[in-house]
C-alpha cells in the first residue's frame, strides 16, 4: 500500500484530522499502532483503532472526547490507557510505555518510555507498524522491523528475541498461532522453539485468556492451522491434553487407523468450511474426545472405539467447566458428541420410522447441526466411499423428512400432559405421571399409535390401570 492508498483510507475515518491538529496544537506525538495498522495493509476492514501517544494516553484522550464532544470516555488510568466509541469506531488510546517483567507474574512493571521504546516492545513484526498521524509527516509509514516485508511474505516472527517476548508475556505464544490462523500466515522456526521451550510459562496465564485465544483459532476460516501448531509446538498438551491426547492412536497395518488428532483437525475444518456456529465448531473438536479412553484392539477386526460418543458426552460438563466455557452450551456440544454416530447407523432403507422418529426427537432443534458434523465427520481419502457415506446421509435426511411430514415431530411432546394424566387418573404429581406419558411417548415413537392427541388419550385410558394398580 502506498503513501497515497495510506492516506485516503485514514481521511475517511472521521476524526484522524481533528485530533491530528489536537495533537499538533498540544505539542504531543500521536500514532497510529497495532492490529489496526496490520490490517490496513492487509486490507481487511476493522474499526478499533489503537492510538500510541508520545505522552499522557488518558490526558491526551480526554481532549481528544471533548473535541469531539465525545461522553463515553472511560478512562483506565493505572493502564495508562482510556477508550471512547465514535460513530462506530472503538478508539483506544495508549501512552508509551516501557516495561519490565517479573518472571512469576504476567504484569509487566510499566515506566514511561519513548516511541521506540513502545515499539519495541511489541509482540510480533507484522504489529509494530506505526502510521504518524502527526502533521508534518501526516501517512508516514514507520516500519522499524521490517513487518510490512512479513505480511507480504506472511510470517510471523519476533522483533527481538522471541524468549525474550515470550517470557515477558506467554500468551503471545498463542496468539502467534491465532494469528497464524486467521491470517493463514506461517511462523516462523524460532518462534517455534520458543513457544516450545517456554509453554509452561503459560501455566501462569488465566484460563480466560487461553480460551479467548483457542476460540479464536477456532473461529478462524481453517482452525487447522492453528491446531496443529499447537500440537507440534507441544502447547497443546499444556492448554487442552484431553485433544493432544487424540494423536497417536496405534496402528496397525492391515487396520489402517487414521490417527485421531488428525481426523479431528479435518473434521473442525470440514464444519468450518460449512458453518460460522462456533459451537458447532467446538463440538468437532470434542467429538471424538473419548477414543483414547475407549480404543480397544479386537482380533479379525482392529481397533474398536466402543461407547467413545456416550463417554465423550459425559466428559463435556467437566471440559466446559475446566476450560470457562459458557454452561448454557454445555447440552448442545453434548448432544451433537453423543448422538454423532446415530445417524449413519440409520442409513438403510430397512430401517423402520420408529428409529428415524427416535433421531428426530433426540436431536430436536439439532438435527441439522448434527448432519453437519456426520458429514464433516467423514475424512476418507477414497473420494467414492466418500460420496458413498454422503448418499447414505442423504437418505437418512430423505428418510427424516417422510417421517416428519408424516408426523410433525420435530419439537416432539406428549399430546396429553402431565396435568391431564393427573385429573384422568386421579393421583398427585409423582413419579407414576412420569412414567405414563412416557409410555404415551414411547407408544408415538414406536409408531403404535399416531401422534394426535384422541389417539394419545384412548392409550391412556387403556394403560392406565396398569400403572395405577401397581406400587411403583
Ligand atoms: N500487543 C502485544 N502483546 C500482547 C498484546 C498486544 O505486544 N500480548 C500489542 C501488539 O502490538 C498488538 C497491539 O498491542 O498489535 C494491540 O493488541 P490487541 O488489540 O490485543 O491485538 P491486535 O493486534 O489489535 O489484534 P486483534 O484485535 O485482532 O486481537
């Protein structure tokens, strides 16, 4: 991108020239700095804008808000550092800073420094391009360590010492692969061997950040990338063993088992080539989590993975709670891992509606989630098994489709409720009620009887004594 192409971008944002002439009247120093800058150059749009102030951050974005008659200003003054919105831009300002750091702790002892200083400091190449927006040199491109050379040739690597950068802050270990995720950029050797040697520093690092930087990777088009950097920097093992513990599965030659943390890397791929749904996402990334657990090596047949989905679904609740993830996902990540084995085991045309009928009401509002991640699930290199496993998804969904036309199932529920069964049969709301429309239901699916509620009230009547006579 050149001077010109720099310089009309930044005249379209609103209020670069006001506060560059703010700046110019205050005698202070302003850049432009961080991911804003990198993705100037890379065009992509973003609209959260980092200011690095040669000066007082907080003093310099408080004249700044009243200029531009800004009221959201909040101010984080032991940062050094304070934010406001304007139009839909997020504005950040920074002072510059210098820092030290003590080895146990993520916080960095932070003194006043200079531009350089600031810079310097920076976590990698492709973030420590500076655009002035300073009147005498307004669209000066500032590029200290060669980054704009990196984003052309898309690496990511250090500006010193990647010990050095990794020590003082290991979650950019992370985010060396998160960008390298989302960007498809490579990394570079040496921060390889750094993010090696120091991943345990990472221990030091709240579990929040960690998942914030993982979803991001798996929010990135093809989070692969930044998996298997991951599992090849061995950070894997430290922030999310339960996946590192995929790799490996034994083989044997006649058996030729994929090995598990490779499949799962495509199958996450596979559903991100098709959905946003993070959730989705993070559900191909549990799916399988159980195999190691359950791989078992059966003569004349290989090895055997039995149960795998049923105990993966169990481990769920524990993967959210240890890893922070939020609890109101926690039933659908477990359904989509317990039932994703379900559908291809339907894929005949023998199989009765009662089966197809069970799936639907299982899976509910998730069957069409759920057929994402079967079909993300087959990673086959013969390309006519795979169209073979496809047809058969097709005709599960063919199949799905009659069942439910035929009985609208979908937000399946006993036509006759609770209350009614309680005024039928004359009992109190107990265990007895629960096991009779659940009867009723059971009578739906098996197809003994339609799914209308004359029909479900003539069963009642003729179940009923049975339940009552007996002492459940
Ligand atoms: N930075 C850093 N080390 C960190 C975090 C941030 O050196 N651990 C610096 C980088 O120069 C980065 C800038 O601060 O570009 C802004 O950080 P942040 O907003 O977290 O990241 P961005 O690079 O803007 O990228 P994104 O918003 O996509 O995360």
């Amino acid at each position: 991108m050149n001077k010109i192409d720099i310089n009309t971008k930044l005249n379209e944002i609103p209020f670069i020239k006001i506060i560059s002439e703010l700046a110019k009247r205050e005698g202070v120093k302003i850049y432009l700095v961080g991911g804003f800058v990198r993705d100037l150059i890379l065009n992509r749009q973003r609209n959260d804008i980092d200011i690095l102030v040669i000066g007082n951050g907080p003093d310099f974005a408080e004249k700044s808000a009243k200029e531009l008659e800004v009221n959201n200003l909040v101010l984080y003054k032991n940062f050094g550092t304070a934010h406001f919105t304007f139009d839909d831009y997020d504005v950040e300002f920074v002072g510059a800073r210098k820092e030290s750091y003590d080895r146990k702790s993520r916080n960095p002892v932070v003194e006043n420094g200079t531009f350089e200083d600031d810079i310097n400091r920076r976590d990698f190449t492709i973030n420590t391009i500076a655009i002035s927006i300073n009147d005498e040199d307004f669209g000066l491109v500032i590029d200290r360590f060669n980054g704009i050379q990196d984003i052309k040739d898309k690496i990511i690597r250090t500006p010193i010492d990647p010990l050095i950068t990794f020590n003082d802050d290991p979650l950019r270990i992370l985010r060396a692969f998160r960008f390298a995720s989302q960007l498809q950029f490579e990394v570079h050797d040496s921060v390889m061997i750094a993010a090696n040697q120091l991943r345990e520093r990472l221990k030091i690092i709240s579990q929040e950040r960690i998942t914030d930087e993982l979803l991001k990777i798996l929010e990135s088009s093809k989070p692969s990338v930044g998996l298997k950097l991951l599992f090849i920097s061995g950070v894997l093992e430290i922030i999310f063993p339960e996946i590192h513990q995929l790799a490996g599965v034994e083989q044997r030659k006649d058996y030729h088992h994929k090995d598990v943390f490779f499949h799962t890397c495509e199958v996450v791929d596979n559903v991100s080539s098709k959905t946003d749904n993070i959730w989705l996402r993070f559900a191909a990334l549990v799916h399988d989590i159980a195999k190691p657990n359950t791989k078992k090596f059966i003569d004349g047949i290989g090895w055997t993975f039995h149960g795998h989905e049923e105990i993966g679904a169990r481990m769920i609740k524990n993967i959210f709670k240890k890893y922070k993830l939020p609890f109101h996902k926690i039933e659908y990540v477990e359904k989509l891992v317990r039932l994703h084995l379900r559908p291809i085991a339907l894929a005949s045309e023998e199989v009765t509606d009662s089966a197809i009928r069970r799936l639907i009401v299982q899976a509910g509002d998730k069957l069409d989630d759920l057929i994402t991640l079967c079909r993300a699930d087959i990673t086959s290199k013969n390309i006519q098994k795979v169209e073979k496993y496809l047809e058969n998804y097709d005709l599960v969904m063919r199949r799905v489709k009659e069942v439910e036309e035929k009985d609208k199932l979908r937000s399946f529920q006993s036509p006759v409720r609770g209350d009614e069964i309680m005024k039928v049969c004359n009992i109190p709301p107990g265990k007895k009620v629960g096991l009779i429309k659940a009867d009723i239901e059971e009578a739906i699916l098996d197809g003994l009887i339609p799914n209308t509620y004359e029909a479900a009230f003539e069963y009642l009547l003729k179940i009923k004594n049975k339940y009552l006579n007996s002492d459940i």
